[in-house]
C-alpha cells in the first residue's frame, strides 16, 4: 500500500491549474469529495499555498484537522520593511482561512528569499514559529536543485518540495535527493505528470512543444509499447524512489483521484523506465512555458 505516501496538492481548489485541465476549478461540493476520499484512503498530507486563490479558505471550510497541512508563503515584497512581522502575520492569516493552530510545514514559494537581504529575518522567524510550536517543519519550494546549495548549507530546513518526474530527473542525477535524506530533510515531490503534459495525447500537445518532439514520441513510443497507461508510469516512478516522503498530485475531479489512488496502491515497481529525462530548463520548468 503507497497511497499514504501520496499529498493532495490543492491548487485545483482555488484556481484552474495545470496544461491538461479542461473543466477549471474544483467546485466546493467536489473538493469535499476528493478530501473525503483522502481521508477514507489514509492519505495525511495536504499541498497549499496562500498563491492558489482560495484554496486555503475552501480547505478551512472543510476541516483539516486530521491531516498534516503544508503551505507556502508567497514572495516577500520588495517594500518589506520587517520581513519576520511580514511571515508571522502571513501564517497567522493562512492559519484563520485554513481553521487550523498549527501547520505541519511551512515552505517559501521563492525559495531565493532565504538567500536576499530578508535572510537572517526569515530565518528568525522560522525558528520562532517552530519554537511557538505553530509551526512542526520549515523549508523551501523550489524549481531547481541549483537553489539549494546556497541555502541547505546554511540554513537548518526540514523539508523541501521539488519537481520530480520522468522527464525532470534532475533531483536525483544531481545526488540531491540523497543528499536531503542523508541530511535527515524531508523531501516532497510535486508534477509528476510534468502539469499534466505526460498525460496528454499526441494530438493534443500544444504546438509550442515541437521543439522537444523526438523526446516527447519516444515517451509515447514507450506508452504503445509497454501497454503502460500514462499515469501508472509517471505516478510509479517517484513512489519507486525510498527518499522520497511524499508525492503531491492534484487532480480535477475525484474520479481522478480514485484512479490516483488505485495506481500508488499498486505502483509499478522496479521498472525500466524510458530515456526521456532533460535538463532542458524551458521544457522541465513550466514557469518557462510559452503555450502561445
């Protein structure tokens, strides 16, 4: 059983999110359902962040208490003058929409924020927070692994959430995953479906990608071949990797969900799996996407 060590990523709950999402935001009466579904499954963990809308608010509405929720700050404003005011008040906001006291984590949507002036005031408040007991484990979002030697070095962080899939392999060929759980930091994984684009079908890939269509038709090459439905292979491939503690996936709807979670059930395990990674920023990052 691996469906514990999936994290419901929230996003979807306050904001159309994701390549491949037709239908928008998650209605209310579905998000309860997903979450109902999350609790039924053993599945502890929830993904947000006070830039997803309304997420935080829609979770609160529910009820978070019997799960581990995770949130992230957004980046700290130029303006700022106390930054450690700045991140006390912003937990204390996200903690009324979410009905919750505590947070389970609480990460830096710009994970540079650690390393810029604001530095040693973050960090401060941080430690404060944990020490209140507000917050359990403090940490970074990140986009690369490029932005953690200047911080993991530094700074005693608990967790890291970072993108992992088959084509963006980067945390593992880097030696930073290991890394982390030899350094006892707990790492969460997120786009596992790289947005949505290893689910989609080659029709559909928007055109913007052509410049990857030799790795992209080896992935689907592989999908024909192997007789492997998308997801079980993308989904697989992190739940395969031990350092790993979660795996964040959002889904649309909780027929999604339910497919999610039969799949992490029965991952699989070890596998061979395609040589489509890349180190291609503008292809692994999706921030970078121009789908014009």
């Amino acid at each position: 059983m691996s469906a514990n060590r999936l994290a419901l990523g929230t996003a979807q709950f306050g904001q159309p999110y994701g390549i491949a999402n037709t239908s928008g935001q998650v209605p209310r009466e579905m998000a309860e359902s997903i979450l109902e579904m999350a609790q039924f499954a053993g599945i502890d963990t929830l993904d947000t962040a006070v830039a997803y809308g309304t997420s935080e608010s829609c979770l609160g509405e529910f009820g978070v208490r019997d799960f581990k929720v995770v949130t992230k700050l957004p980046p700290i404003p130029a303006e700022c003058g106390n930054a450690l005011v700045w991140v006390t008040q912003r937990v204390q906001e996200s903690c009324q929409r979410l009905g919750a006291d505590t947070l389970y984590g609480l990460l830096l949507h710009r994970s540079e924020d650690l390393a810029g002036p604001h530095e040693r005031a973050i960090a401060d408040a941080f430690s404060i927070l944990k020490r209140k007991g507000v917050v359990q484990k403090t940490g970074i979002s990140i986009y690369s692994p490029d932005e953690l030697e200047k911080i993991v070095s530094v700074h005693p962080i608990d967790l890291v959430q970072a993108p992992l899939n088959l084509v963006d392999r980067r945390l593992v060929a880097t030696g930073w995953l290991q890394r982390l759980h030899d350094a006892g930091i707990e790492v969460h994984t997120r786009s596992a479906f790289l947005q949505g684009l290893l689910l989609m079908a080659p029709e559909r890939v928007p055109g913007s990608f052509s410049r990857w269509s030799e790795l992209l038709r080896c992935w689907h090459d592989f999908l024909r071949e192997s007789r492997l439905a998308p997801g079980l292979a993308c989904l697989s491939y992190p739940l395969s990797l031990s350092q790993v503690s979660r795996v964040v996936v959002g889904v649309d709807n909780a027929e999604q969900f339910a497919e999610l979670i039969a799949i992490a059930d029965n991952p699989l395990m070890p596998f061979e799996w395609p040589n489509v990674d890349s180190f291609d920023e503008d292809l692994v990052n999706p921030s970078k996407w121009s789908l014009n």
